[in-house]
C-alpha cells in the first residue's frame, strides 16, 4: 500500500508492504526490508530483531534510551504483545507503548509525527513470504 500524506516536516513512512516500508527524509525514499527504528526527530536505527521470538528486554531497553514521548511497537504481521517484564525501563521512565502490528503501527506513526508528538516506531520486518 502506498500513502501520501500531507507535506511533513518529518520523516514519515511512504508506503509499506509484506517484507518492507518506504521511509521519506529530506525528500528522499527509501525502501526498508529489516527491522527498524524511526523516530520523528531523525532517528533510523537497525533493530537487531529479524523477529518476534528473537525480542528481549534489551530491545526495550534501547528504546528507552532515546526518551521519547511513546513507542509504537509494530510486532510484525499480527497482534502480539511482549512480556511485561521485558518494559520494565521504559514504565520506570514513564514512556508509554503501544503495541500494534507493524502496518498499523506505521499508520499511527505518521499521525503522530505529523502532529509534532516525540514518537518513535519500532518496527518488526519480517521477510515476506
């Protein structure tokens, strides 16, 4: 599927599909087949997760560390929620998340950049089929 929004200020994600998301930075695209964080201030860092079985607590805990506002966990190609006690950091630092699968949560993604939020999507890609 591909999107268009309105003309952002920030990076948004372009499009999405099994296996991939198409990223847009400073009117540039990029298609995207790994796990991923991006971040409305600018971040894109490889998430060393290839999928939901490989995820720990140290996952979240590198989300933490950027201290933004809410994580948007994209679980892959359908709803599954992580352990609490993998979330510890980021409840102790207040930092919500929400957990959706990764369509969706690029969907929500580009609604909350583009309202100026501090968001951040951590974005299982799983290989397509």
């Amino acid at each position: 599927m591909k999107l268009q929004p309105d003309h952002l200020d920030v990076q948004s994600i372009l499009g999405y599909g099994p296996g991939w998301v198409g990223l847009g930075r400073n009117g540039v695209g990029e298609k995207i087949e790994r796990s991923v964080i991006i971040g409305s201030r600018g971040e894109l860092i490889d998430w060393d997760c290839g999928c939901f079985e490989d995820l720990s607590s140290e996952h979240f805990d590198q989300l933490a560390s950027y201290h933004p506002e809410l994580v948007l966990f994209g679980s892959g190609s359908r709803l599954r929620f992580p352990p609490p006690a993998f979330l510890r950091t980021l409840m102790a630092q207040r930092i919500g998340l929400e957990t959706m699968d990764t369509l969706a949560a690029c969907r929500t993604y580009n609604i909350l950049a583009g309202e100026g939020r501090h968001v951040m999507a951590a974005l299982l890609i799983e290989p397509a089929n």
